[in-house]
C-alpha cells in the first residue's frame, strides 16, 4: 500500500503531542488524562527514563500476565518501572510466544532475561492501558437528552447503584423499572417446581394434554402468577427473565462470575456472549460433530461448543480455508513461526481465499474462491477422493469405541452407521428394535428400580435401543460407547432396503452429496479451475494423516457458513487425521473450576440457595419451538423471529429480539465491554434500537471508555484494563499442548478509585458492579458466606485465587498432579514484583486467605502466578504419532440432532450432513438479489488492528493509519477509480452509504482505494478496526465540560453498516439460520468514486 498516503501518525509521543491529547477537556475528573497521577502515568509509561534498560532484566520488576488485544491471548511478561507498564514482551513459558517455550520448571529469575515474541498489537497495549479518554467515574446520561447524544453527567457509584436497583423516573421520561421489580422469584424451591412444571408441559406432545397442563400450572401456582412475564404462557418463565446481559470479549473467571450472577443469583436465563459475530457457525459445527451418544436413553446430547484447527507445526501439507495465519486466526506469535518454517523445510501449504493475504502470498498454491462457495470446492474435492479411492476406508469402518480400542485408534465415526431414507431423503438413524434385532422387556437393576433393556436373539443385553451397522451385507446391532462391548466395524458404503427401510450409510450419503455435480460443474460454482479441486485434493491425500485442512472465519460467516464448515471437516474425517500429529486437534485446558477429584475448590457448587432459571430465552436457543405454548399446531410456520435449536449466543439477535419484543420484553440490558454497534454487520439496525428507551427501557454498560456501543447506555461503570484484573484465558485448537493462562493485575492505575461493597474498599471495577447489586439485593452466592459460612467473596480475589488454586493442584486427587511449591526466592520476587499495587489490587494476607490459608497450596499458587499459567512441557503434548490431548471419542460425520432441528421460518428439516446450499439467503431461504450492486463485500484483518478496541493505540496508526478499499484493478478501471481516489459504499439496505450514529452526524462509509490485483474480480474488501465515532474519536460532555475527542481515532473507514440487512424482519443482519453466524461476507455493494 505504498502508493497511498496514509494518515500520518507519530510513533512516539513528544511531551507536547502527550500534553495535546491528555489534556482533552476542561477540567472534568472523569476521563484518566485529566487526573494529574494519571498523566504522570502515561508520560511515564511512554518515557520510562534513562535507566529503563537495567529494569527489563529484574524478575522483580516483571508480572506475567494474558494479553487481550486481541483473543489470541498469548502469555505476557509486563516490565515495570516504578510500577508502571513500560513494556510489554512475550512470556517465554508460553507456547503462544516461544516454540519451543521453555521448561515449566525453569526459575523464574532464570526467565527474566528470556522473552517470547509478541506481535505489535500486544507490544502496543500500554497505549490501551493509559489511554487518556479511559472513564474514571460512572457516567449517567443526563436527563433530558437523548441516547447517543454524547451528553454525561457523573454520579456516584453507591448512587448508580441506588437507582438501576430501584427505578423511578430516572431521565425525565417516566417510569423506569428497576432490578428490583425484576427480581421477581427470589426462592429457589418455588422457582424449581414452577420449572419442574414447565417442562412436563413441554414434554407432552398431545396439544389438548398440553393445555391441560397449562391449566393445572396456573392452579397449582395461582398464588404467584403475577411474578411469571405471562400467566397464559407460563413458559416464558418469570420477570426475572426481563434482565438480560450481553458481553461481548469475556473470558473465563469473569464468564463464571456472570453464570453466577446473572443465573444463580438473579435466575434469569438470559445472559450470552458474542459466539455469532466471530466463527459462530464453526463452533456450534464443532458442536453437532460431537453430540455425544447417550447410552441410558439411546439419543444424542449435546456435544461441545467447539472447534478443532491443524497441528500446524507437525502438518507435512495444509490447506487454509478462509483462515489468515500472517494477521490473525490466534494468532500470528503463535502459529507463524510453525507455518514459516514449514516453508523453509519445503513443506506445502494452499490457501483458499478471494483475497491474496500475506498467508497466500506465500503459498504453494492460492485458490481464489468465488465468495460462499466453500462447500462446493470441498464436494468437488470428496468426488475426486472417492472416485480414486484415497480415503482411509478402515478407519472410517470403525463404528464404536471397542473397535477404536482394538485398533489403537483414538477416536472413531459415525460413516458406517444406517441412516433411515425417507421420500429419498437422510432422516434418523435406523435403530436395532425396528428391524427385530433386540426386543425390549423390563428388568430390575441393581439399585432395585424397574429399567427397559433391549436383548438381542443372543443374549446381548444393551440399555436402550443401539444404532446398525452392516457387517458382511447382515445387521449388527452393536453400543457405541461402551469399551467393554463386542468391536463394530462395518461396510462404509451402503445403500440397501432392510424390511420396511430404505437405509444408507453415512459415508453413502456425503458421497451422494459430492456426486450431485460432476467436478467440472463444482469448479464452475467455485469459479476456479477443474484442476484445482484435482490438485488439491490429490495432495491432500497424499500425506497419510499429516495433511490437514484449517479453517476459520472464512467459510463460517455466510448464511450456508454451517454447511460450509462440515464439507472442510468431512474432508479431514476421511483421512482420518482426528487427533494425530499433523492432523486435526483440539485445545485443552486445565480445570479451574474445581470439578475433578480432589480439587480444593469446587467453586460452582459452593453457593447456597442458587435459583435455577426456566423458560424461553429471549435468542429462542434453549428448547425447541414445537415444545411451547407458543407454538401454533394450525399455523405454526413461519414464527416471527427465528429460533436457534442448534446455536446459542446469537449476538446479532439479541437487540433486535429486545426491539420486537420477541418473545418478550427485556426491560434491563447490562453489556460488558461489548461492541456490537460497531461489530455487527446491517449495525445501524443495533443502533436505532438501542437508541429507543420504548424499546429497551434500561441500558447500563461497563467499559473503559465512552465506546460506539456504551454511548447508547443510560450508565456506563468504568472497568480495569486487561493488564489490571483478573481473568483465565483458556487455549486455541491449534495448541496441542495442556495449558491454562492466567490473566492477573499486573498494575494499578495511580489512585484508582475504590468503591465500597459489603462494607469494604474494591477497585471500581465490573466486579464492583455486580456485587454492589447483588449486595442491594441480597443475592445468593455474594457477601459474607458466599461460599459458605465463613467464606466471603467480596473482593474479586475471593472467588478468582480459588481457581488458581486447582489450576495448581492439578486433576489427580493424590495431588500428584500438582505444580511445585515456590520457594523461598520466588516467593521474594512475587512479593516485590507486585510493591506498588495497592492494597485494593494485592494483599498476600486477603489472597492466601482466600485458598484457607494453606501454606503448601498457597505456594503453589505462586508458583503458577510467577509464571503466568500453568503450561504443559512441550515433549509431553504427543505420545508417538497421535496428540497426547485427545478429542477421543465419536464425531458425527451424519448429526442426527441436526436433522431433527426444524428452521422455524420455513417448517423443513434441517440437513444433517455436508451439503452444498448456495449463500446469500434471506429469513424466509430465498435468495437476495440486489440489481445494480455488482461487488461482493468481504472484511479482513490487519496485525495492526482487532476490530474494535486497538484505534487508540497511536504506534500501531503509525505502522498503518486508516482502512481501505481494496479493489481489483478490472474492477477500478470499469469505474474510473484510480488508486488513492475516495470512493464510497453503499448497499441495498442502506443505499446512502452512512453510519446515523444518533448525535445530529451521518457517517459517509468512504475511503481510499487500493487498486491491487490481490483480490478476486468482482470482489472488494475493507481491514476491520478503523472508523470509529466514539472511543475518544469525538467529542462528549460530561457535566457539561466539553471532552474534546482525537480525531487520529476518526480515520476511515469502517463499512459493516451497508452489509445486507435481513429483508424479512428488516432489523438484522443476514444470517446462517442452522449455524446462528451474524453473516458479513454474502452482501453486494456499489463502489463509486466519492
């Protein structure tokens, strides 16, 4: 991008340009650039001194810490001088930033001179810590005035809290409901009968039965009916379901304080994060693939929320699909060194993408899809697998864990198992009792209680009806998961009738799928070449199981981006790659929550009268829509919103289901550090909603600053920064070893303010938040005997030590797992590291109190702080040619769960296997089109910038100071568009090309061309993180004083706003119905010049 000019932006700061910038407003205290220690702060932080270089060596002077700059989370040594964050390097005991990391054991004086690599938005975060426009005082908007309008007062946190608890006419527009109206159900035996209730009225499929029950429900709690949201729906549960609390980047530890806050406390069910906006259809691919097989009641449960990605350092040949190593994807000091060095060892690699990323620009091969097709290309490639045989046929014969077992395999499938055919279509898996293989009959288990078992003609005895195989062209019953059962292995093709059923195998069925086209006619739908698909694949299966296909955003944020996600999956299911090196692995973490044997804390379970929420969730996610009261046996299809039987956290739903009320309304909306306003695709829809208090009565936010979404609360309590609090982190995928990382405060803001809860002084804080609420509202699990009697949680520390404690204590219950105890060293430099917190953020006697005063687990403790997390040695993370953290277990190449699930907006099934839908679908499955808008959008990111939150760091603006239109060069020149010209967006749903973010301005979405032939014809693309409107890029009032905004936070240019809203409900983005993904990449834009 050498040829345009980008915003200039000085990469250090002169005191001058610091004075400039700090100084933003006249007078007011409650932004962090006008407090006197807080500019000391940050001129130090920025000018550390002549003697800064003798600091950087002294373990004394280093905290190990989790970076959030982005969700990468590598593991940060932060280097303090006079207890400022000076700078900020990788942590050496962290396989994120060293590869090899060093040992676990090393001493920690010995790794103070050793650093891990980090990449420039993880070196920058000094500048998101000290960023003058941080909020040091809870805003109020001020009454009389409009969301959005920038105008604040400041209040005090005891009143804040006084008055979102309370209510009243709090902005001079009428009553507002408060907390307290909310907390409706407060005892946790009534709210558990009435979800008894609820459920036994879902459970009955007869509709007069269910009626019935409704009946005898209103009776039976006619006394507390006025506490239920509607008494003639008593399924969508109590008032307190009217609260609800969206985050958007929350990691573990705080994510457990919510479940306990919000679920536990509160008992409401709705509290979610931001799974949708990111690589949601990913996940909850992740999540069908391994629904787990029941043996009691002979279904599928849930599987996990979770995705699998390539051993990228031990791959002899990869295939990124949609995935952006050299920029993103978790991220590069992780896995580019592993990619870069497969190029120097002559390894191969191909990237499929419209857009040519530094990752492709280094590859073997660069496909450049047509945008959306990604499950074509991957059909066209298990054709040509099929067609030459090259999948890994014993492997995809194993039908259960015995035979896995038997042939040393560490995880098995689904491929071998019948699946009934109905009217030509997959349906459900045949099952042993309808073919006469087993017979029920009852018996009396050894707990004296009558049980149903099914007998087969030989006296096998299984505990609920089992799934087929064929064996030699006869049936076999067998139990999937029992390791003691007799070993199934069975045809993996098969298309036959048995009795009365038309029957296929799995396998059978994705082959079916990929024949459906000839691999011409697949290339054709890609846009790419026959030889292509041939090319690909044919490396692809030449490397046994060290070849592997990576995926990520990509493929996932289209409404097919489900379908997409399983077609790359089948792919590595047929080479049978699952949990070998090279191959296709998962990320493992040590339990924090205390839930193996023998851990000292098993904190969700220490908490007395916990309520247990029911009902509807406002997403529609938590039960199926056939099950309610709400359904409509003689109209029932389409609903008026969507339902989700599949995903959850449905971030791009949540507002507008508030703004239609769907199913009901939510009255109090808490968010945290949540961006949606921004991040969201069609977000002008989020912003006019939120913006309405008919809509949403009640908005409180908690962030660092006056941000893009936070500016249409009613409050805002300022928060700590990631380098200030607690958090636990978790892993990646990509990351073959056990590890667990350990966000920790690393430094305190000079005189942060401190606010009183349960009668002691804790950091203003989202953990001050919610327990000056649930100390208002004398919620469980909060104050004095949270945990217990005689076992508070007042301060964060209370809860959080407590999970350090069992990541220390390991999952043995002998204790054989456990770290070592610090010694006395250790324990020296971890007491004199942490000198200048005050006694709010660090007391060694508050801490060690909080783990029982153990001394022997209080060093161990240590140990583990000292070090940033706890970090399997990298010898240990394989065990000869397979990953030593295996997956394991079965993956679902057919999801009968899937199946099952009905797309409530069209009353069909959903499909339960691989399968090309094309993308670009509206609400109601039509296709969009958009004449006259000729260009597909797409997004990506930079290493400069993460979305929302890194526009107030100046040096990375240096390195790359605004965003652009990438565009092909066939395509400029049709519209005269030369590169560097200012050319503007627009779209179908906002053909204007503007943000209205509601303060009297209308944000044209223009920037600068880059005209480049790195992108597909027909293709456009903009990096995300730039045109920001608020996060200190214009100016607010508070208290009438006039907080003069940056205009360096202003450069263009950010277009998610003219991405294609739904033209069904007309209020959201285009969505992936079965997958839940907000959809940012199946949108068609005009480009002119501006």
């Amino acid at each position: 991008m050498t040829n345009v000019k980008p915003q200039q932006t000085k990469a250090s700061l002169s005191r001058r340009d610091f004075l400039k910038l700090s100084g933003i407003a006249g007078g007011t205290l409650a932004v962090l650039g006008n407090l006197p220690e807080g500019r000391a702060a940050i001129l130090k932080a920025l000018n550390p001194g002549e003697n800064a270089e003798f600091f950087e060596a002294k373990p004394e002077n280093q905290i190990y810490t989790v970076c959030l700059q982005c969700n990468t989370g590598c593991g940060i040594k932060v280097k303090l001088y006079e207890g400022i964050a000076a700078k900020i390097d990788g942590n050496p005991y962290s396989p994120w930033t060293l590869w090899p990391h060093i040992p676990y054991q090393t001493p920690v004086k010995e790794a103070a001179t050793t650093e891990g690599g980090l990449c420039p938005k993880g070196q920058s975060g000094i500048q998101s810590v000290y960023d003058p426009y941080r909020l040091v005082s809870v805003l109020k908007r001020k009454p009389g005035t409009k969301r959005g309008e920038g105008q604040w007062i400041t209040i005090s946190f005891e009143q804040a809290i006084e008055e979102i608890v309370n209510g009243g006419d709090l902005f001079g527009e009428g009553k507002v409901e408060g907390l307290k109206d909310l907390y409706a159900i407060r005892d946790p035996e009534l709210i558990k009968q009435m979800g008894d209730a609820v459920k036994a009225i879902w459970d009955e499929k007869d509709a007069e039965k269910k009626k019935e029950l409704v009946k005898k429900f209103q009776e039976d709690f006619k006394d507390h009916l006025d506490k239920l949201i509607d008494p003639e729906h008593p399924d969508l549960g109590p008032k307190n379901n009217q609260l609800a609390f969206v985050w958007g980047r929350m990691k573990s530890g705080r994510g457990d304080l919510v479940k306990r806050f919000f679920e536990q406390g509160f008992g409401t069910l709705n509290y979610n994060g931001h799974t949708t906006v990111c690589q949601g259809s990913l996940y909850f691919t992740g999540k069908q693939m391994s629904s787990r097989w029941n043996p009691q009641t002979g279904q599928f449960d849930s599987g996990d929320k979770f995705y699998w990605q390539a051993d990228t350092g031990n791959s002899e040949f990869v295939i990124y699909a949609g995935a952006n190593l050299y920029d993103a994807n978790y991220g590069p000091p992780q896995r580019v060194p592993k990619a870069t060095q497969a190029i120097v060892d002559g390894r191969k690699f191909a990237v499929i993408d419209p857009r040519l990323s530094k990752l492709a620009a280094r590859a073997w091969k660069w496909v450049p899809i047509k945008v959306g097709t990604d499950a074509a290309f991957a059909l066209g490639m298990i054709r040509w697998i099929f067609e030459n045989e090259r999948y890994n046929r014993a492997y995809l014969a194993i039908a259960n864990l015995a035979a896995a077992n038997a042939a040393g395999e560490p995880n098995y499938s689904n491929a071998a198992w019948l699946v009934k055919i109905k009217d030509g279509k997959p349906t459900t898996f045949l099952r042993a009792s309808e073919i006469g293989l087993v017979k029920a009959q009852q018996e009396v288990n050894a707990e004296g209680k009558e049980v149903t078992v099914y007998v087969a003609k030989d006296g096998t005895k299984f505990t609920c009806d089992v799934p087929v195989i064929l064996v030699e062209g006869k049936p076999f019953a067998f139990d999937p998961v029992d390791p003691e059962a007799a070993p199934a292995v069975g045809e993996v093709l098969v298309d036959t009738q048995i009795g009365e059923f038309a029957v296929k195998s799995s396998l059978q069925i994705l082959k079916e799928e990929a024949e459906k086209h000839t691999i011409a006619e697949w290339a054709e739908i890609c846009g790419v070449k026959e030889q292509d698909i041939i090319l690909l694949a044919h490396e692809f299966t030449s490397y046994g199981r060290k070849a592997v296909i990576d995926i990520h955003r990509g493929p996932s944020q289209h409404t097919n981006g489900f379908y997409n996600n399983n077609a790359y999956y089948a792919l590595n299911l047929l080479i049978g790659n699952f949990d070998y090196a090279g191959g296709t692995i998962k990320g493992t973490t040590y339990n924090r929550l205390g839930e193996k044997a023998g851990q000292p804390f098993p904190v969700d379970k220490m908490i007395q009268n916990a309520l247990k929420p029911f009902g509807i969730d406002i997403l529609r996610t938590k039960v199926a829509y056939e099950k309610t009261t709400l359904f409509n046996k003689e109209n029932p299809y389409p609903t008026k919103r969507p339902w989700f039987p599949i995903a959850s956290d449905v971030y791009q739903e949540d507002v507008p289901s508030m703004g239609d009320a769907y199913p009901y309304q939510i009255k109090v909306f808490i968010q945290y550090m949540n961006g949606m306003a921004y991040s969201l695709p069609a977000a002008q829809t989020v912003i006019d909603i939120l913006a309405d208090p008919k809509k949403i009565p009640l908005i409180i936010a908690s962030d660092i600053y006056v941000g893009e979404t936070s500016a249409y609360a009613d409050y805002i309590f300022p928060d700590l920064s990631y380098l200030e609090r607690w958090e636990f982190h978790g892993t990646h995928p990509s990351v073959p070893w056990k590890v667990e990382n350990v966000r920790q405060p690393a430094i305190s803001l000079p005189n942060w303010p401190t606010v009183k809860v349960f009668g002691e002084e804790i950091p203003l804080s989202f953990e001050a938040l919610l327990l000056g609420i649930a100390e208002k509202l004398n919620l469980a699990g909060f104050g004095k005997d949270a945990f217990g009697e005689g076992l508070p949680f007042i301060y964060p520390e209370d809860y959080y030590m407590k999970m350090v404690a069992n990541i220390a204590f390991g999952e043995k219950e002998d204790g054989s797992d456990a770290v070592p105890e610090a010694d006395e060293e250790e324990l020296r430099i971890f007491r004199e590291a942490r000198r200048f917190l005050p006694p709010s953020f660090y007391d060694e006697k508050r801490w060690k109190a909080a783990i029982g005063n153990d001394e022997s687990l209080w060093r161990r403790v240590v140990y583990v702080l000292n070090r940033g997390g706890r970090y399997q040695d990298f010898a240990k993370a394989y065990k000869g040619d397979q990953v030593a953290n295996k997956y394991g277990r079965l993956i679902n190449l057919y999801h009968e769960k899937t199946y099952k699930s009905i797309n409530t907006m069209t009353g069909e099934h959903m499909f339960g296997c691989a399968t090309y839908i094309p993308a670009g679908l509206d609400y109601a499955d039509q296709p969009i089109k958009d004449d006259g808008y000729d260009l597909h959008l797409i997004t990506y990111k930079t290493i400069t910038m993460t979305k929302s939150r890194t526009i107030s760091n100046y040096w990375l603006l240096a390195v790359m100071g605004e965003g652009y239109v990438v565009i092909n060069s066939e395509d400029a020149r049709k519209r005269g568009i030369k590169h560097g010209d200012l050319v503007r967006l627009s779209s179908a749903s906002n053909p204007e090309g503007i943000w209205d973010v509601k303060d009297g301005r209308k944000i044209p979405v223009v920037g600068k061309a880059y005209v480049t032939e790195g992108i597909r014809p027909g293709v456009v693309a903009f990096p995300l993180g730039f045109g920001h409107w608020a996060a200190g890029s214009s100016d607010i009032f508070i208290d009438g004083q006039l907080v003069k905004g940056d205009s360096r936070r202003a450069v263009p240019l950010h277009a998610n706003v003219v991405m294609r809203a739904d033209p069904v409900t007309k209020n959201v983005t285009l969505s992936d119905l079965v997958g839940g993904s907000a959809v940012f990449y199946d949108t068609q834009v005009k480009v002119e010049k501006a």
